[in-house]
C-alpha cells in the first residue's frame, strides 16, 4: 500500500505508472554514472493535466520534485539526490506531436517528444527542425528546454532558445500556464516563456512546447578536413564564415588525442584523415548539389593554399556524411569507455580560444603530470568541451577525489577571464551549482534567488540544483 502520498499518486495514476523499489533503477542514475541517488517512487503521468494533479499532491504533502525527460543530462540535474525523499516526475509518457503548422513553420510537442521525433515529424512535411545533438535518440524536447541544448547547428540556427515559441508550464503550484504561441512577435509584458527556459526543472515542469520549423535546405555537404593546428582551425572558420555566410551550418573541430580514444574504443568507425592534429567537421547548406560542391571546394581550396588545412575529404553520399558525424557524435561514448572523467562546457569568444588552450597546455600538466586533455566541440559557435581524462596510470576516482577541485578552479579561471561562460550548453544542475553561487555576482544571484522563490516558494522543483541552498 505505502504511505498516504504513494496511496493518493496511485490513485491518480494508476498502479502502472507509480514506479518503486527496484522499479526505479534506471531513474536514479544519471548518463555519465556519476550521480547515482534514491527516489521515494517515479511517477509517470500521460497528460498535462496529470502533471498538474501530481504536483499538487506533491505541494500537499512536501515531497520535492525532480523532472526527467530522456535523463541523458550532463551535470547530474536530472536524478534524484541521496536523500530518498525525491519523487522522479517522468515526462516520458507525453509523447504526442499535437500539431505542425506548415504555413506558420511551427510544431507544437508534448515535453516527452524525444528530439528525434520532432525532427521525423518536421521532415515529414518537407521542413526542418534543426536541433541536432549526439542524444537525439533519446532526449527530449522538455529537457531540450529545460537546459536549453545547444549542440551542432547553434552558429546557424541558435540554441533551443531561440527555436522556441511558446510553452506550457505547470507551475510549483499545481496550475496550467498556456504559454502555447506560435507568435514571432508579442511584446505582452515579461517573458515568462524565456524565464523556464534554462531553468532545470527548478521553476516549473515543460509540458508542452511551440517549437520554430525551418524550410528544408535543398542540399547539404559534409566534409572532414585536416588542420595543423587550433589557430590553422579558426583561420579555416574565419575562411568558411566569409565564404559562405549563413550557409554554413556546421563547424566542430576534434584534437587528435579525441580521435585516438575514438580509434581505442570504436576500431569500427573509419577514420579517413591520417593522425591530423586537429579534424574540422564542416557542413554547408546549399540550394542544389552542384552550388554545394562549389561553394565547398573554394573555402577548402583557398584554405589549402594558405597552409590551414593539410587534407579533407568531402563525403560522397548522404551514407558517407553520416558516417562522418557519427566519429563525431561517438566521443562522448569513447570517453565514458575511457573513464570518469572531468568535463569542462566552456564558452569563449573564438579570438579567445588558441590564447585559452596555450594557457592550458602550459599550466595543467605542472598541477597533473600526465594529464590527458580530450578537446572537441562546436567551435562554430565558441563554445568547446574540454575535457580532462586521468593519467593512464591514475584511477579515474583517484583522480577526481584528489584534482577535480583545483582543475575546476584553473580552467574556469582562464575562461572567466577571457570573458567566457563555465557553462555553454549543458546547465548547471548539480555539478556546478557551488560554482555557479561563487562566480556569479551578488546582485545576479540575489535576482536568481528572488525568481525562485516567487515561482516556487515551498522550494520543491529540484531542489539544491541550479542555486545551492541559501
Ligand atoms: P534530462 O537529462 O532528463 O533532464 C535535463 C534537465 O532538465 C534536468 O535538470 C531535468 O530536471 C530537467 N527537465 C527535463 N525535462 C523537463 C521538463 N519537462 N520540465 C522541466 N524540467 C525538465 N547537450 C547539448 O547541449 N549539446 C550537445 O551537443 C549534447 N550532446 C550530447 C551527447 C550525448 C551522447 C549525451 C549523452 C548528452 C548530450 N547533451 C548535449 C546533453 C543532453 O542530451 C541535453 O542536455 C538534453 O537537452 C537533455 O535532454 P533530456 O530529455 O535527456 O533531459
Ligand atoms: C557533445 O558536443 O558531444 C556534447 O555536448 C556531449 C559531451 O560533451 O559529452
Ligand atoms: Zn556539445
């Protein structure tokens, strides 16, 4: 039977959908097994109007709430804590594409629609959803929001922010908030929608969101190239910005030491540039082929010529492209087969970012000698990942336990002092929510403080991340 709250979420959800005990397994441990926690259950409800009777029980008998949607978040803000008292709200059961408005290029999703959906349903009808990250597959549009994703097309259509219209919110007390406009323009007052977004579950549960479709673009062009060096990468960005301005759609670079863990843990994946010290995975969009392989040819062309680029190959089907992006997209996976490791999700300004490696490379291995640095990530953008893996001879919770902090400490400093961010694209969840309250200034974090405690003044929605506790 369980207690009187287990008693009435039943009664609410059916026996089915109140998960317990051995149940909740996969709920309580995070993508990267970093967090493991306890919950008290997981409730999975089927429509808004679920959620909003599940938090006010929750409201009513002061159990605090962590939402989950894909749980492939990166800084552990999707898990519940230790403590056993957290209910996991699950949105995996909304799942529904409500409407695709072809004309107004929107499309209106439950927050459990996995990304991937989206993107089948946009394509469906000739259009594009151009969210893409390597978790496709699984997460979803609520946690896309909730931790506002960036990913790999963010220097051409922005991050889930900006493909976001409207939303649906159940607020900390149990009401509906339909914030569902497919509007480019209203300028009705505060934004409330911008205010969930990037909020990690900590103002409100996502159930439903309008989401901003594009127009297909007639082609696309995929090309790996090789680069000498970090400033031999920017100069090929700078080259390909001027070249092809907003046709460009993708520019990620992977350091040599990120292939050769590639090449350890994925023999399958064909790599087809030989030791390059650094790859630049580079993508165009075009009207048609021909004016694709144009363009392409000329940013690689005159980027030969000017000793950036030492190699390239451009795929040769859509097969062929694919195969390129999956090297990319499986470096978190050959990392988390290396190891636990410490990951950095810095923004930079790019002219910062060759000044920001040297400084690294030239300070981290006196702290840890024999530090092993795995760099990629969307330097179109400015944002990289990274990361540092153990020495070969440490164990990964050695080298956790015992550096983490002072590793944190420097790198986050160079960053801040070039004018960087400690968190491009992944949030702060758990991870880096102490960070957060040292770096952010007092009036920032009182406003932060403030809003919490307004929308949720019981402190029920994930509590201690995002804001530690006062
Ligand atoms: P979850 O992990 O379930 O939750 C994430 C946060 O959002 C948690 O704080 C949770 O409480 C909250 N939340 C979830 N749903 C809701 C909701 N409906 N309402 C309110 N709060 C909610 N991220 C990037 O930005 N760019 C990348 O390129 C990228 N690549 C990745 C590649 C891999 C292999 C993996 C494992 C992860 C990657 N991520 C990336 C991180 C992650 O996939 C994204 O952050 C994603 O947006 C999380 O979605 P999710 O549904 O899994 O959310
Ligand atoms: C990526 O760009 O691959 C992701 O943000 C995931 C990661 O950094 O691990
Ligand atoms: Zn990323």
């Amino acid at each position: 039977m369980g207690t009187p709250f287990l008693q009435a979420l039943r009664a609410c959800l059916g026996d089915a959908n109140v998960l317990v005990d051995g149940d909740m397994d996969a709920y309580e441990v995070d993508w990267r097994k970093r967090y493991r926690g306890r919950a008290l259950a997981v409730a999975r409800p089927a429509s808004t109007a679920e959620v909003a009777s599940v938090v006010r029980l929750c409201a009513a008998h002061a159990v605090p709430i962590v939402p989950q949607g894909g749980n492939t978040g990166l800084v552990g803000g999707g898990v519940p804590d230790a403590s056993g008292r957290m209910l996991v709200l699950s949105l995996a059961r909304m799942q529904q594409v409500r409407r695709v408005d072809p004309d107004n290029l929107t499309a209106t999703v439950e927050a459990g629609c996995v990304l991937h959906a989206l993107q089948a349903a946009a394509d469906a009808h000739g259009l594009l959803f151009p969210l893409r990250l390597g978790s496709e597959g699984t997460c979803t549009i609520g946690g896309n929001l909730a931790s506002n994703a960036g990913g790999t097309q963010v220097l051409r259509y922005g991050t889930a922010r900006e493909l976001c219209l409207g939303l649906e919110v159940v607020t900390a007390g149990g009401e509906v908030w339909d914030g569902l406009s497919g509007l480019r323009k209203d300028n009705t007052g505060y934004d409330l929608r911008d205010l969930f977004i990037g909020s990690e579950g900590t103002l409100g549960i996502i159930t439903a969101a309008t989401m901003k479709l594009h127009p297909r673009p007639g082609w696309t062009l995929t090309a790996l190239a090789a680069c000498p060096g970090i400033d031999a990468a920017i100069g090929l960005l700078r080259t390909a910005r001027a070249r092809l301005d907003a046709g460009l759609t993708g520019f990620e670079v992977i350091e040599g030491f990120a292939l050769q863990l590639l090449a350890r843990h994925f023999p399958q994946l064909r790599q087809p540039l030989h030791a390059p010290g650094w790859a630049v995975l580079l993508e165009l969009a075009a009207d048609d082929q021909a004016s694709a392989e144009r363009r392409l040819h000329a940013v690689l062309g005159d980027a030969t010529a000017r000793g950036l680029v030492t190699d390239a190959v451009v795929a040769g089907s859509l097969a062929q492209a694919r195969e390129l992006w999956q090297l990319r997209e499986s470096i978190p996976l050959a990392q988390a087969r290396e190891g636990l490791n410490i990951k950095h999700d810095i923004a930079l300004p790019v002219s910062a970012i060759a000044d920001f490696l040297r400084e690294m490379d030239a300070t981290l291995h006196t702290l840890v000698p024999g530090l092993r640095p795995v760099v990629y990530g969307h330097l179109g953008d400015g944002n990289l990942h990274f990361n540092l893996q153990a020495p070969q001879d440490m164990p990964a919770a050695v080298f956790l336990d015992r550096h983490e902090a002072a590793l944190n400490q420097r790198v986050h400093d160079a960053v801040v002092a070039r004018g960087g961010s400690f968190s491009a694209e992944h949030g702060i969840g758990a991870l880096k929510a102490a960070e957060l309250a040292r770096r952010k200034s007092p009036v920032a974090l009182a406003m932060m403080r403030a809003i919490r405690q307004a929308l949720d003044p019981q402190g029920l929605l994930n509590p201690g991340r995002v804001l530690p506790p006062a």
